[in-house]
C-alpha cells in the first residue's frame, strides 16, 4: 500500500444526527398536488398508463406510469431526474410495485414522454387498469433480493421477474385482463416481500436440512446462539464435539441458522427453486381477502430464464384471462369453476404435497374476520 | 473481456441473456454503473468503492452458474446512535472478488407516499455515488430507499452525508435511517389525499406522524421481533397492509355512499353496464338500478369499493370517514401466513392518529413483556388469546372481528372460578 496524505471528507468530520426522520412528504409534492390535497373528485383512464386526475378546483393532472426494474444505479436515477425535470416540473413517485410516475399538466406532453422514456430509459408505460371498462392491465412483479445481496435465497428473484415480465410484457403495456392480477416474487419461505396473498406468486424452496460442516461450525459460529435461533427447536448442541446435531423431522429449511453461523449452509443447487401459489387476493373488492394456495410444489432453478417457472405462470394467467369474467380474479374465479376444474383446465398435477397445510397456524386463526368489510 | 466505454467488464455470458427481451434489465442497470462510475473516477470525481458493481457482475454470474448465493450473513455492522438500518452482507469468496467482500445495505427512509422532488433524489444519487455501489432498490419491500453495498467503514459518512444531504448536496431535506431488526419498521402509506379521490383518511400525514413520534422505536430494535405499521386510504388496500403489516389502517366510512345519480346516466349512456358490472357484482346484492336510478341499500353494503371502483365519477365513500385496524398480518414465518384480523372496528378520521398511538403504545409494552423472541404480535394473540389481547387495546368483543362465532361450548369461564 503506498501511503497515502489523509484528507478528510465533509461527512467524515461532521457530527452524526439522529432521530430526525424522514423529510415531510408536502416539500415533495407537485404544486398542483399540493394545491389539491384531498380534494380530488374523480380519476379517468386515458390510455394504458395515463390516469387523468381531476380536482374539485377544475385542475387537472395527468399520472404516467412506467415499469421500471427496481434495481436501479444512479445513473439511471439522474436520467429520470432529468426527465421529470423537463415535463414534470422537477417532481415524481414511485409506487408500492416498483413503477415511476410522472406528472403531467398538458396533454400533448404524454406522447412525448412516453417516446423519451422508452428511448432513453427503455421502461415501459402501462401497469394500470380501468375498472369503469372492466379492462385490465398487469402491474410490476414485487420482488425480493435473491442472489442479487441475499443470504438465505432458493433461487434468485431479480433474474426470474425480468424472464416472467419479458413473457407477459403486452399485459403490462395494455388492457387486456378481466381483472386485477397481483403477481409477487419471494425468494424463500421467509418471504421478505409477504406475497403470501397475490394472485400469483413464485416463492423459493428450499427442500433439504441445512450441511453441518463440524469443522466449520467450530472455527466460525457461536453454538448457544445458533441453537437459540432454531425457531422449530431442530437444533441440539453437541457440546462434546463443539458442533450441533439436527433433528431432520422438525427442520422448516428457513435457514435462520446459517443466518448466525456460516458453517451449515442451506443452499442446495439441485434441490432448492420456485413454488408456484394462486388464488391470494387483498382488496375487499367483492371477494374478501384470501391467503394464496401452493398449486405447484417445486420447479428447478433453471438460470438464467427459468423456462419452467416462466411458462407455468403464464399458462396460470392465460388459462383465467381466457375463462375468467369481468372483475373475477383468481380467486374468484376458481371459487366459480372449483379447484378440479382449475386443475384440469391448467393441466397442473395435483400431488399429495398440496395437501395437509402447515400444521402451527391455529384453527381460531380461521374464525377472525381478514377484511375490513362489515356491515354497520 | 467486453469493453464499453473504455471500462473493461468481466464476461458475463449467462447475465447478458437477462439483458435481452422488452422489459427493463437490472443486469444492464449493474453494468451501466460499472462503466459509469469507472467513468466519473477517470474525469475526477470522487468515489470510494471503485468497482463496486463490477464485483457485484462477477459475484452475480458465479450464483447463475453455481445455482446458489454466495452472500452471507455475519457481525453486526450500525451507524451511531442506532441500532438498526444497516444489514451486514459479507460474500463468500473473500479475497477473491475483494471488491465486494463487505457489500452492507443501509435502509433509507422514504418520504410518506413515495414523492419526491428531483433534487432530493439527485442529492441521494451524489452522495451515493460517492460512498457506496451507485446502486439501489427503488424501493425495498418494506418501503425504504435501499442502497445496496457499501463498506463497512464508509457505512458512517454515508449515514452524514444523508442526515447533512441539504448543506452538501441541495436536498431540500435531509434523509434520515429506516428500521431493521426487531424494531419498529419504516411505516408505509399508499398516496392517499394527495392523488386519490377515494382515501377516507389522511395517510400521509398519519404515516409521518407515526414515524416522527417513534423514532427511537424504529432505530433501537428492543422488541421479540418486528413490527409493521401501514396505512391505506380505503378497502381497495394499496399498500397490501392486510397482509403485510401488523398494524393495518384501512380508511372506510360508516354512512351513506354518496351518489351523483346524473354521473350514474352518464355512465349508462356512455356504455357502462350498470346492471351486469355493478348490480350482479355487489356481494351483497345491495345495488339495485331501473335505468333512471341507482338505489343502494346501505344497512346491507359491506363496503367493499367494487361499484365506487367502476363508477368513480358517480359515488363516494360517505361522509362519516374514519379507519378499521386490523392486526397480525404477517409473512409465513414462523407459524404460517395470515391476514390481519379485525381489532378496532371503526376510530374516525378525526381521533385517527393519536387514538392509533394510544393502541400502539399498550401493544408495545404488552407484546415487550409477554413475547417470545421471534414471536410476531398476531402470534403471540393465538398463545394467549384474543380476549387478553382486547382487554390490552381496551376493546370490547364486537361481531365485526370475526365471520363467525365459534363452534364449540368449551368456554373457560376463568373469572367465575375461587
Ligand atoms: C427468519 C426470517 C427472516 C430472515 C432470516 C430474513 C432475512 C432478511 C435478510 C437477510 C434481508 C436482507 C437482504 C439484503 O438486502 O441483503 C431481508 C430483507 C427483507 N426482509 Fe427479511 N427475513 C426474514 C423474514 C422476513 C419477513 C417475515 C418479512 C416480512 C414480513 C421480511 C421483510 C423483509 C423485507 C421487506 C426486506 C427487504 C427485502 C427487499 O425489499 O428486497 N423478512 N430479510
Ligand atoms: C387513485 C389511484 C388509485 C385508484 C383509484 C386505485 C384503485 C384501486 C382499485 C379499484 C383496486 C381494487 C380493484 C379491484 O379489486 O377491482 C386497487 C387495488 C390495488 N391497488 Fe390501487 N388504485 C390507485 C392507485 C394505486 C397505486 C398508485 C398503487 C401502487 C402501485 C396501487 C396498488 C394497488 C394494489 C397493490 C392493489 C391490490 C391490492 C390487492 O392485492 O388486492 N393502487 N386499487
Ligand atoms: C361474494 C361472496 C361469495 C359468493 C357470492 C359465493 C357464492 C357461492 C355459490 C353460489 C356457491 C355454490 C356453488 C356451487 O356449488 O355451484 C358457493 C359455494 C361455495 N363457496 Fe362461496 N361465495 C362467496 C364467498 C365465499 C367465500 C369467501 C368462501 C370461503 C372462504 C366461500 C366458500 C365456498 C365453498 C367452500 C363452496 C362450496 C364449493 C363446493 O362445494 O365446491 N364462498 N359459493
Ligand atoms: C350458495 C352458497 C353461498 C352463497 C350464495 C354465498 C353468498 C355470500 C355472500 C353474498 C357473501 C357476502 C356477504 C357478506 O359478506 O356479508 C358471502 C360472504 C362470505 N361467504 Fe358465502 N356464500 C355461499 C357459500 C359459502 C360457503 C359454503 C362458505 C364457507 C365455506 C362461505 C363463506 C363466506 C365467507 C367467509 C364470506 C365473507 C363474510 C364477510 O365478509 O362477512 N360462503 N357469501
Ligand atoms: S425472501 Fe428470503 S432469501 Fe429473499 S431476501 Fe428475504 S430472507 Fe432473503
Ligand atoms: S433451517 Fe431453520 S428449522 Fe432448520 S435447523 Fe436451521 S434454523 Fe432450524
Ligand atoms: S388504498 Fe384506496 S385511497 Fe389509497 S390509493 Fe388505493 S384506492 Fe386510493
Ligand atoms: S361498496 Fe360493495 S357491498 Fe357496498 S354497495 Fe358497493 S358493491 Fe355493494
């Protein structure tokens, strides 16, 4: 290492703060947000990915929605900066699955724009839907780290949403659903991202009981905290030895142990991958909100495209989009036709995996209301 | 090796069939920082963690082809004063992609609503082009900006150059740490008032009072586990808070649904049809229409949004606004997903935030002394019950908390025994 003269940065000789928050959202609003808050009376589809907003005032505001891949450097930040810059006067949003949203006050912009995103950014406009039609666009997948920054995944998640999303991209970019679909990426059982009441959702499997590597476990890990981090109690210390001793029978494969203790890693090239689950749904809207039911209890990790998990979910989606009835969602519609006829019309194979649920979730759990629809 | 730019990439053959097909590539996102951030270093800028995301390429290429992730977990890395926000992400191939050994994700709090001015996020851009990867998730799952890899001694300047983004770099505000760890996670709220003419409350502001009131709980984890708190305007449930959330704030109103019966002919005329796409999809057969008016039997409406969804020009939520909580929601570890369940029937939109706090608070310092380590609030509620719970939140039994009443006559009749 050549020495080098030690200058400080700024941030190296201030004072830290703490405490102080997140910035107030109203320096963050459009002006013409800002003069309309809560005072919006109703909202019109102009074409896929443009709502028209219209204030009691008379104002009007133009919402442009674009797919963006989450994953963003911060280049590709700057060049939508710029874009918002220039039609936007400097504001934006993000939704909760990932889109960017610009505002716009004249219509003869929203060509434009959506011609300069693609070109330099290369997002698609779309991702919404017109419930007064009854059409239906597909939104962004919500997703999780995978093998991207994760340390317990089954399978990667950024990788398998770019392969789905390149196969169902014309439902992104048009109408052409009955209803709202959800489609979510966990990329194990943990499910960070909780997509445990979508549409569809793909969340990775592991199938095998953590390798104890002795060796490893004694020169790196902490056997009391390991053993404590066992949520199924799985784990006994073998004090003698210096290592653990695992009961396979009570093992979840959640990995929380090679969480604590790098010496017994979970990851299975050949047998982790991707459950497929259907049929969740959140919005009280007709149906109230169900949990999603496993349908496909394991798929393989297949990079860099998973053609299994792509083609699976896109048969699910186009066997409902063909069969399904305005506003009916999987849910809904499977609660029409009945599972045997949602099994024969996918062509997916019902096995002894998909049935007997997890047995911890107690039965009083299934007497509360999951909905805030109730009569008054 | 590819050159683009005059930067010299790894090869990466199975990534680059991710940067093919329509939809955006996160792979060429990773490579364009690369090249870019080699760049800004060639032209003179600073930047601490060169080749960052070039070692995130190479990292990223082995899982394709080992089929397995080569990050794990290990030491707990903070910023002062807290004691959560950061997650410590080491790579197991040590010395061999030193570039990204330490590749630490530090949470950001997001502004309620995920709005932003473009110079708050061009400042965030700078700083993090700087001290870390120049690489983000716009937006994490929980809400947060998440700024993916940085070393552990750069984690500190990084946690300045935020909380001071107005003085350095013309934030019009500085941006603070979100939660992580057994804490009080960075609460979330769908855009509510500012965009959507449906919200029955304000959810911007509630999820900013929240968050200013709980600092401490969200940067100092101290409890069994997490806890989640989100806010959606209505039963529409952007935000997923019945799911994703412990604390689910779902607006809804209790009178009647406002109706503009002329916008309702208008739709008719335009092409709507009333009868199939609103009546026959009431689930409660609430809706009734003669093609001169819409009739709505409010005893009966559930108030599920379905007909104010498809005629939003026409009807509204009433007037009588305010929030139903539920509680429990959570992800399948470690006892099984569920929904969250009603616990507070209706607190109206007046009362709504510090009525919330008072709940929140009696939850916290009940769930801190009777929970297990790792045990989610609705988890601990099945252990002990539901009625201990409402005695904690001081609710009494109401039928709107559950579809059913129970089966079995096995009652414990506890307070009649000596
Ligand atoms: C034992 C269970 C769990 C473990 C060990 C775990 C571990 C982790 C780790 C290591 C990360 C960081 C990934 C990274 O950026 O490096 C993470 C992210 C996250 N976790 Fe968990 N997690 C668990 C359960 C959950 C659950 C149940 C939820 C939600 C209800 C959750 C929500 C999140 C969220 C929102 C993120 C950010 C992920 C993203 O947006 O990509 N986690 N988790
Ligand atoms: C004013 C703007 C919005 C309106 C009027 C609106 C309306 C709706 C409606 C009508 C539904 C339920 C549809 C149905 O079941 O038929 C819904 C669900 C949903 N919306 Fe919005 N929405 C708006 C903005 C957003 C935004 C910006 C997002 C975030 C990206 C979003 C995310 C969702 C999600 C995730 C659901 C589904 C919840 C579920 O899984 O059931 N919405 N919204
Ligand atoms: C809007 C709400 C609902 C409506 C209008 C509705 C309507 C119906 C109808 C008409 C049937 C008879 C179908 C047949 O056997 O031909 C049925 C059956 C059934 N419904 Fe529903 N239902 C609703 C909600 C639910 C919900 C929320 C659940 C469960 C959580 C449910 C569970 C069932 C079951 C288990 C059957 C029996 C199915 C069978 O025998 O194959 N329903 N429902
Ligand atoms: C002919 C059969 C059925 C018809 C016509 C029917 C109809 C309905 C209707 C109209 C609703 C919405 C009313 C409300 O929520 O207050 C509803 C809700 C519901 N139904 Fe049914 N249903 C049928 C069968 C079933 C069966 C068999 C089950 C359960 C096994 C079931 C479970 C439910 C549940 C859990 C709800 C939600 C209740 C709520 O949100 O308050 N239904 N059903
Ligand atoms: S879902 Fe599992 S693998 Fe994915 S980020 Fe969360 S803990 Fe990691
Ligand atoms: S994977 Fe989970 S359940 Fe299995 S031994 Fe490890 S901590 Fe216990
Ligand atoms: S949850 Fe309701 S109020 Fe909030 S954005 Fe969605 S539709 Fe609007
Ligand atoms: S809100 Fe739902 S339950 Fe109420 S009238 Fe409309 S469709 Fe029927």
């Amino acid at each position: 290492m050549v020495a080098q003269k030690v200058e400080k940065e700024p941030e190296e000789e201030l004072e830290p703060k703490t405490d102080f928050g997140p910035p107030h959202y109203s320096i963050m609003l459009h002006p013409i947000i800002k003069n309309n808050y809560g005072k919006w009376k109703y909202h019109e589809v102009v074409r896929p990915g443009v709502i028209k907003r219209v204030a009691e005032s008379g104002d009007v505001l133009y919402v442009v929605r674009f797919g963006s891949p989450r994953l963003l450097s911060v280049y590709t930040i700057r060049d939508i900066c710029d874009i918002a810059d220039k039609y936007s006067d400097g504001y934006l949003r993000f939704t909760s699955r990932n889109n960017v949203e610009f505002f716009l006050t004249d219509p003869d912009k929203i060509e434009p724009l959506i011609q300069e995103v693609q070109e330099k950014l290369g997002f698609p406009c779309g991702g919404t839907w017109d419930a007064t039609k009854g059409e239906y666009g597909l939104t962004n997948i919500v997703h999780t780290q995978g093998w991207v920054h994760c340390h317990t995944p089954a399978t990667d998640a950024s990788g398998i949403v770019k392969a789905v999303m390149d196969e169902l991209y014309d439902y992104f970019t048009d109408h052409k659903l009955p209803a709202l679909c959800r489609i979510s990426l966990a990329c194990c059982a943990n499910m960070c991202g909780a997509v445990h009441a979508s549409d569809i959702a793909m969340v990775g499997v592991h199938r095998k009981v953590p390798k104890i590597d002795d060796d490893a476990v004694r020169r790196t890990c902490e056997i009391p905290s390991t053993v404590a981090a066992c949520p199924t109690g799985a784990l006994k210390p073998d004090m003698k030895r210096k290592t653990v001793i695992l009961d396979k029978d009570k093992c979840m494969y959640c990995g929380n142990c090679y969480t604590m203790c790098p010496g017994m890693p979970i990851f299975d090239p050949e047998n982790d991958g991707v459950a497929i689950l259907v049929a969740g749904k959140l919005s009280d809207a007709r149906y109230p909100p169900q949990l999603s039911k496993v349908v496909v209890p394991w798929l393989p990790n297949n990079p860099p495209r998973w053609p299994e998990v792509v083609q699976t979910v896109k048969k699910i989606l186009e066997t409902w989009a063909t069969h399904a009835e305005k506003y009916e969602r999987i849910a809904e519609w499977i609660h029409r036709i009945g599972w045997e006829r949602f099994f024969e019309l996918t062509g997916l194979e019902f096995t002894e995996k998909l049935i007997e649920d997890y047995h911890r979730t107690p039965y009083l759990y299934t007497t509360f209301r999951t909905s805030a629809a109730f009569r008054w | 090796m590819p050159v683009v730019d005059g930067v010299e990439l790894p090869e990466t053959p199975l990534l680059d069939e991710l940067e093919k097909g329509p939809w955006p590539s996160f792979v060429k996102e990773i490579k364009r920082a690369a090249v870019e951030s080699e760049k800004a270093m060639k032209a003179g800028k600073k930047i601490k963690l060169p080749g960052a995301a070039k070692g995130l390429l190479k990292v990223l290429e082995l899982s394709y082809k080992d089929k397995r992730t080569h990050w794990k977990h290990g030491g707990i890395v903070a910023v002062y004063g807290y004691g959560g926000g950061v997650i410590g992400r080491y790579c197991d191939l040590e010395d061999k992609i030193p570039e990204v050994w330490h590749f630490h994700t530090m949470r950001i709090n997001m502004p309620a609503g995920w709005f932003y001015s473009t110079k708050a996020l061009r400042a965030i851009c700078d700083a993090w082009e700087k001290w870390g990867s120049g690489l983000t998730n716009l937006h994490g799952s929980t809400g947060d900006i998440i700024l993916l890899g940085t070393r552990t001694e750069h984690l500190q300047p990084m946690a300045n150059a935020l909380a001071y983004l107005d003085k350095l770099y013309g934030s019009p505000a500085p941006f603070d740490i979100g939660g992580s760890g057994s804490d009080l996670r960075t609460p979330s709220a769908c855009m509510g008032p500012a965009l959507c003419e449906f919200a029955c409350y304000d959810t911007l502001e509630a999820c900013y009072q929240f968050t200013i009131r709980y600092q401490d709980e969200l940067h100092r984890p101290m409890w069994p586990y997490k806890f989640k708190i989100k806010c959606s305007g209505c039963p529409n449930d952007c935000v997923a808070s019945k799911a994703r959330s412990d604390f689910a704030i779902i607006g809804t109103w209790k009178d009647e649904i406002q109706i503009d019966q002329e916008a309702v002919k208008e739709y008719a005329k335009a092409g709507v049809d009333i009868e199939k796409q609103v009546v026959k999809k009431c689930p409660t057969g609430a809706i009734s229409w003669d093609g001169n008016e819409l009739k709505i039997d409010n005893k009966n409406c559930i108030r599920c949004m379905h007909c104010i969804n498809v005629l939003p020009k026409a009807l509204k939520p009433g007037k009588e606004r305010g929030a139903t909580i539920l509680i429990g929601g959570k992800a399948p570890f470690v006892d099984g997903a569920i929904i969250g369940w009603v616990a507070v029937p209706f607190i109206p939109a007046d009362e709504l935030i510090d009525k919330c706090c008072e709940i929140l608070e009696a939850i916290w310092d009940w769930w801190d002394e009777n929970g297990k380590f790792r045990e989610r609030v609705g988890e601990l509620i099945w252990r002990v019950g539901m009625s201990e719970f409402l005695k904690v939140i001081g609710q009494k039994a109401d039928v709107r908390m559950v579809y059913a009443p129970r089966n079995n006559p096995f009652i414990f009749w506890r307070e009649l025994q000596d």
